[in-house]
C-alpha cells in the first residue's frame, strides 16, 4: 500500500490511542449519560487529563499545537464512537467557544478560561444563536452597554450547546462598536439558563440562555470591540470543517456496525449481507461516503496550506451533513424492525444526525455561500 498523502504513521498511533480511550473509558457510560442528558465533570477532566482538549491551543496555556490531519483524526474518533451529544459537546468546547481565545483572547483571558478549559476543569459554550436571529448573525440583538470599567449585557441566546452547565460563554453580541466577542461567566448575577428538550444529542445539554443586565468586565473583551463579525465568520470556516469530519466519523460508525449486523442477521436461511438487494445499497452508500471522504481531506489538506477555502468547507458541511442523514436511514432499514427499537444504538444515531443540517449553518446557508460563489463570482477574504 503507497503512504496516505494524508495521514503519517504518528497519526494512525494516535487513531488507535484514542479509539482504544473511547472505548474503554468513554463508551461504558454513553447509555447513563444519554438517559441523565449529561456528561458528568470527570468525563471533561479526563479528556483534558489525556490531552485531547489542548489540541490546536497554544502550549503557554496548556495547549498542543497540532497539523490538521491531527484534529481529523481527534474528530472522526469521537464521532465514530456514536454518542453525537458526546462529540458535539467536546468539539464545540473546543472548536467553537475556546479557540477564540486561543486566536484573539488577552493573557488574562487566556490564564483565567483558556488554561482550565484545556483542563477540562471549566466548560466552555458560543452563544451566537438568538431566539429571533439564527441563520443571519448581522441581526443580533443581545447588547453589551459600555458602562465604562464594564459592560453591562442584556437579551438572550437560544440551542446554546453545553449551555446549561458550562462555566463561560464566548457570547457574540452588539456593541457601540459593532459585533464584538466577549467572555461571560454563567454563574454572574442576572444570567438564568432554560435546558431544552431535544430529538436527540441527549447526552449533550442545550440551553436557552437569558441575560438581564449582566455587568461583564471590560477586560473580558476578546480581541477589539466591534471585528466579532470577522473573528466568527473567519471560525466558521473552521467549524463547518470540523462538523464535516465529525459527519465522516459517524458515517464510519454506522457503516461499520450495519454491516457487523448484516453479516451476522439471517433470513431464508443466510445472512442478510448475501441479498444482492442490500448489498448494492451498501456498495452505493460506501461509494458516497468515500467521495466525502476525498472532498472532506482535500479541503483539509488546503487549509492545512494556509487557504482560506470557503467554497470547500460549505461544501464539505453540507454534502457531509446530507449524506449522513441518507446513509443512517437507509442503515436503520437493514435492521428491519430491531432498527425502530430504542434497545438497538441506530435508533440514537438515526435521532442524532438529523442536527447536522441545522447545527453550525444550515444546508440552505450552505447552499447559499456556495451559489454566490459559484453563480454570482463573489469571494470571501480571511478578515483576521
Ligand atoms: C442541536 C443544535 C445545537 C446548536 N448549538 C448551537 C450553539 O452551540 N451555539 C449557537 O449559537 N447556536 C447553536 N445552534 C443553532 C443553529 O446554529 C441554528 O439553529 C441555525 O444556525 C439556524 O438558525 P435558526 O434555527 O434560527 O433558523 P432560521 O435562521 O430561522 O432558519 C429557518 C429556515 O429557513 C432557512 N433559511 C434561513 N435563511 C435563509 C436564506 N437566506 N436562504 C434560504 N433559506 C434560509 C434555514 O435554512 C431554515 O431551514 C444549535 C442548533 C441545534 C439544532
């Protein structure tokens, strides 16, 4: 077999470190905290005590900084494990709230929530989502009023991931300035929290997040008031990848699993993977799944390279997203009637991925980016 273009020797041991992590330390108690609808905080000490949440952080702080095939690697293992509330947790804890503070956040940020995030000792959320503005961010109306030595924010944010328990906020909000990121702690005096009730992701808490005049150090500021805007739609880039390779990982799952059942699953007499039927099914989804696969790496591969590839990562996030949704019905289907049993773990994974569509951008948004792209020659620079 010639060398992956992709993937070094370092990477394939640290693929089976962390599969043989999961499954041991991780995976027995995915049925307690998918019932209790939450990832208890030694699970979040233990993934910083391995390490796993420093990845891509700067090493002042506790961070590893690591090439991208790296956090590939990270995100398909937690999302083949099959726990999407579990994977979603970590890697918006990682990928979405604390890289700001990585990218643009003072020292003293970095020390106070930065440092105990990589820990896992203080749980991070972005609070960018509003009851009245998802998809357009420009629209938001959550305030932080300068009052001075500190900001006093009012308004409310809504399917806030770990926004129930999480320590701090990176909270993308309105300011004299304009959009502008600021640090908020979720214990302070006027913030009060709403868990919702979800489909699926039920290991994973999501919040409605209400603040009244919450008064906010200015020093809690990250980067300069008023470029938010362009610290988030830089990070998207990055998040709308890392959904992508999470959508790989579970679709590697699923595969996986199905066709352990359908080997082992027999009717008239031989097992169900011999019916030319399901097994040219199969064959179609593993071929679909393997042109992600190149379009998710290459992308990877070119950011990696220092491109700003927005065309590449919608494309990623929405074909990734949508063919998961496909693939985990048509996997639940080889089940027959144990795939609509809750008993059966493809009942979880076919409630889970349906948040993958909607979560970090939705298809349509996706859809959108890639048209005007596309159609209308628009280009998007890195504005950070
Ligand atoms: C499980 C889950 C976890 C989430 N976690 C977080 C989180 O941690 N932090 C956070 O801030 N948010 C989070 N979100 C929110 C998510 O990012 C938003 O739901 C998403 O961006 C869509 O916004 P919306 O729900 O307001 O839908 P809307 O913007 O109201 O859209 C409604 C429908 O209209 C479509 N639409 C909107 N605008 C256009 C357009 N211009 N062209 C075509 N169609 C359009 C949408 O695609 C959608 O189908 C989460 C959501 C879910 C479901």
């Amino acid at each position: 077999m010639p060398k992956s273009p992709f993937f070094t020797e370092e990477h394939t041991l640290f693929r089976t470190s962390i599969r043989e992590f999961l499954h041991k330390e991780m995976t027995p108690h995915f049925g307690e905290w998918e019932a209790n609808e939450q990832i208890p905080r030694w699970a979040w000490e233990k993934m910083g005590e391995m390490g796993y949440l420093a990845l891509g952080h700067p090493e002042a702080y506790g961070g590893m900084p690591v090439d991208w095939f790296t956090h590939v690697v990270y995100c398909e293992e937690l999302s083949r494990a099959l726990n999407a509330g579990f994977a979603a947790a970590m890697t918006v804890h990682q990928y979405m709230a604390t890289n700001h503070l990585s990218r643009a956040g003072s020292d003293l940020l970095r020390q106070k929530y930065l440092a105990p995030a990589i820990q896992g000792k203080k749980i991070a959320c972005l609070g960018m989502s509003e009851p009245h503005v998802g998809s357009n961010v420009q629209g938001l109306k959550t305030f932080a009023q300068d009052m001075g030595d500190h900001y006093l924010v009012t308004g409310s944010k809504i399917f806030i991931t770990n926004g129930y328990y999480a320590d701090f906020m990176t909270l993308c909000c309105n300011t004299d300035q304009g959009i502008s990121l600021i640090v908020v702690d979720l214990d302070a005096d006027g913030v009060s929290r709403n868990k919702l009730k979800k489909i699926g992701w039920h290991s994973s808490d999501t919040a409605e997040v209400f603040f009244d005049q919450v008064k906010v150090p200015k020093e809690n500021l990250i980067g300069e008031a008023g470029k938010g805007f362009y610290l988030i739609s830089d990070s998207l880039q990055t998040e709308r990848l890392i959904a992508s390779i999470s959508s790989l990982g579970t679709l590697d799952g699923v595969m996986a699993m199905t066709q352990q059942y359908m080997r082992e699953r027999e009717a008239f007499g031989r097992p169900i993977a011999k019916f030319q039927a399901l097994r040219h099914r199969m064959a179609d989804l593993a071929t679909e799944i393997e042109a992600c696969r190149q379009l998710i790496y290459s992308t990877v591969w070119k950011v990696e390279n220092g491109v700003f590839a927005v065309k590449e990562c919608s494309m990623c996030k929405l074909y990734s997203a949508e063919l998961t949704i496909k693939v985990v019905n048509e996997c639940l289907q080889m089940y027959g009637g144990y795939g609509y049993m809750e008993d059966f773990p493809i009942a979880q994974v076919y409630r889970d991925c349906r948040a993958g569509s909607i979560a970090g951008g939705t298809s349509e948004i996706m859809r959108e980016i890639i048209a005007k792209m596309t159609l209308d020659g628009v280009e998007y620079k890195q504005a950070y």
